[in-house]
C-alpha cells in the first residue's frame, strides 16, 4: 500500500506550491479529507504493486493468489481494476524489453528529494534502472482529471528523488530519465524525456520556490490549482480574488469593451444598458472562478452542518427524492398477479457500451465490436476560445452519420 504518510512539500502538490507558496502551511492545519475515488486508487495501485513484483521478482503462484484474492476481498474492488493494472503492466514489461540488458525494476520506491525541496519525499510507483537510463511510472487510478507526463512537477520531483537513491549504486552513469504516467481509464500514456543535467538545473530553479513555501512566509495566489486544495473553500485569498466585485461594478454598462469605453469619453453619453456580446465573453470568463469557488463553498457548509457545525444564514433540507418500491420483487409479483403480462412489465435492455467495456476489458471489447462503435457529435458545449478541442460546426453535426452515395 503506498505510504500514508505524506511531506509537507509533497511531489504530488507541487503544481499548487510552485505558483501558490503559501498553500502548503495554510492547508497545514486543515483536516485531510478523503474520498471513495482515493480509496479505489489506493486498492489499484497496490494490485499494481502486486503485479510488477510477481513479474520482477520471484513471487510463487500461490504466494501472489493469495495475496490477489486478499486484495480483491475489498468492498471497493471492482474486476476493472484488474484489466487497467494490466495496462500498467503491459507498459512496464515494453519499457524493460526496451532495455539491451535486464534493467532492475523496483516497485514503492521510497525516495527523497530534499536536496532540492525542505524535507522533501515521496514513493515512485515504479522505477527501472539500467544502462545510462531511469525510467519512472507512475500509474493513475483516476479519470476524472487528464494528468500528463509532459513538465509535470511530481514526477520531476520524483526523479529528482530517484536519481538521488540510486547514485550509492550506479553512481552517474544515469544520463537520460524518462517519466509516463499510465492512466488506463482514459486510455492515455504519456512521456516526458529529460537529460539528467536539464533535470537537475529544473530543481535547482524551483529551489527558491520550495524554500519560500516551507517557510511560511509565501503568497498566496489563487488559480486554477485552488481545486486541490484543502484549503479552497476557506481561503481569504480566493474569496478576495471571486469578490471581487470593484471588478465587476463597471461591466453595466461601461464594462470594459473598448469600443464603449472610447465612445462614453468621447462623447459623455452613457451607452444604453445592454451588455454587448463583448462585455459577455469577458463575464462568463471571469465568473468561471467565482462558479467554481461557490461549489466549493456549498461543498463546505453541508459537510459542515451535517457534522453539526452552525453555518449561520444556512440550515439543510431534505432535497428532491424519487418514489420507489420498498421490495421490487413483491412489488412486481403484485403487478403480474393483477394480470399484467411479464412483456408489458420488464423492458429487456442490454448493457451500455461503457459497462460492456468494462466487462470484456478493452482489448476484448475492441477485437468483438470496434467496428460496430460510431461517436456522435457531442452537444455544443461553450469552452474558452483557447480550448484545444476544435470549434463545433453545426453543419459537420447535420451530416455526421451520412454516407455519402456512392
Ligand atoms: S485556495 Fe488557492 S490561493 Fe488559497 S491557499 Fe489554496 S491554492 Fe493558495
């Protein structure tokens, strides 16, 4: 099981207190929290673990059953996991055979990168060392976030880390690292290829950064990170920054469109109090934050009160709930009895294609009916003009689905 332990500066957080230096003493005091997604992780990657060892070492049959079945006892193991830790293994067994001699292939490596970062340590899920080169894997559970391998601070930190635990043995013959990170419930692996030297000179510029988040004496700068944080829902910072409403008093009807500000100077004459299309690109911006940050909040006072803590101005109520039977089969054998038909009663439905998927395991699934899988255009979804994702033409969508005559 990976380490419950965690540092102050952990590898993990260090996209939040590489920008947000004051983040780490502040989340310092508050409870941690975590969450059924966390746990489901932390049971995958010890079946993780559990595979890259008996293929690594040597791990009898029944040694590695019994340590299998033990793990898949747990109430939160789903037979998903076992098809997403192969995907994690497939990818480690083509980094070894990558290598020209058998590397040595490590599993929970606890490693240190204080050298760079005050007290500074962390487990790499997977470390292959051989020749001039260091692989590091790091395998996530989740998919709700895309993490890539490409700048990622925890995964320089840990390498920072390895290489550091590996010098008393190879010394410095590492010249290259190489960083995935397998997230097999979104299909994705990703890479970030680094010389030794660009790694080191990367941890001494974060070195000022790291001391300056230790100290307790950092800034505190909200952003997109906020969302991580232990923090985000009782931070003055970010409540400042969502606040803000200096910044919006001027959007009716000056707003900051140019155009309007230009013609109210020029001419003294207020525009009229519709928001142009401008003024509305720029609102929805910038009250994306102040969405997210009120999430946050609600997200606090109902933990809140149903620990029985006041939150004053705010009480819970029963929210919206369904009828249903109290016992389904009693219920349905009623309705048969009143002399309705099985046919009439039960709709006959298979699966949906993502719980098939998860059933057959991708591989299966793609061999048995890849060619039967189209993907309708999604609804048009308003994303920022900087989104990487190709603008929606509704013309593309009208015709998607038709083939063309021949
Ligand atoms: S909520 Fe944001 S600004 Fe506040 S401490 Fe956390 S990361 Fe920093």
């Amino acid at each position: 099981m990976p380490p419950v332990k965690h540092a102050l500066l952990s590898a993990s957080s260090a996209s939040r207190w590489l920008v947000c230096t004051a983040a780490p003493r502040f989340e310092e005091g508050l409870p941690e929290r975590t969450s059924s997604y966390a746990e489901e992780g932390r049971l995958a990657h010890s079946i993780a673990e559990l595979k890259v060892q008996k293929k690594s070492t040597v791990m009898t049959n029944r040694t590695y059953n019994a340590r299998l079945k033990k793990l898949q006892k747990d109430p939160i193991y789903d037979p998903e996991m076992d098809k997403t830790t192969d995907t994690y293994l497939d990818y480690i067994t083509e980094l070894v055979m990558g290598y020209d001699c058998v590397p040595t292939v490590a599993v929970e490596v606890q490693v240190n990168f204080s050298d760079y970062v005050p007290e500074g340590f962390g487990t790499c899920d997977c470390c292959i060392i051989g020749g001039d080169t260091l692989n590091i894997v790091d395998y996530k559970h989740g998919k709700g976030v895309p993490v890539s391998a490409e700048n990622n601070a925890q995964m320089r930190l840990y390498a920072l880390g390895a290489l550091a635990y590996y010098f008393p043995i190879v010394g410095d013959t590492i010249r290259t690292i190489c960083m995935s990170i397998v997230q097999p419930r979104l299909n994705s692996i990703t890479s970030e290829t680094i010389a030794v030297e660009e790694l080191k000179a990367w941890g001494d510029s974060i070195k000022p950064l790291a001391a300056k988040a230790f100290s307790g004496f950092g800034e505190f700068v909200p952003g997109d990170h906020c969302r991580f944080c232990r923090g985000k829902a009782q931070c003055r910072a970010r409540a400042n920054t969502c606040t803000a409403l200096e910044d919006f008093k001027d959007c009716v009807p000056l707003g900051r469109s140019p155009t309007l500000v230009a013609e109210y100077e020029r001419t003294g004459v207020k525009p009229d109090n519709t928001l142009t299309d401008e003024e509305i690109g720029d609102l929805l911006i910038r009250g994306k934050l102040l969405a997210k940050w009120y999430a946050d909040l609600e997200e606090y006072a109902t933990t809140a009160l149903l620990a029985g803590k006041p939150i004053p101005g705010w009480k819970l109520v029963e929210g919206r709930s369904n009828r249903t039977f109290s016992d389904m089969d009693a219920a349905i054998q009623a309705i048969l009895t009143a002399g309705y038909d099985e046919a009439m009663v039960y709709d006959r439905k298979p699966k949906t294609l993502s719980q098939l998927e998860k059933l057959m395991g991708k591989k299966d699934f793609e061999a048995a009916v890849g060619g039967f899988i189209i993907k309708p255009p999604g609804k048009p979804t308003l994303a920022e003009a900087s989104d990487k994702r190709e603008t929606y033409s509704p013309a593309a969508a009208d015709y998607s689905g038709v083939v063309p005559d021949v």
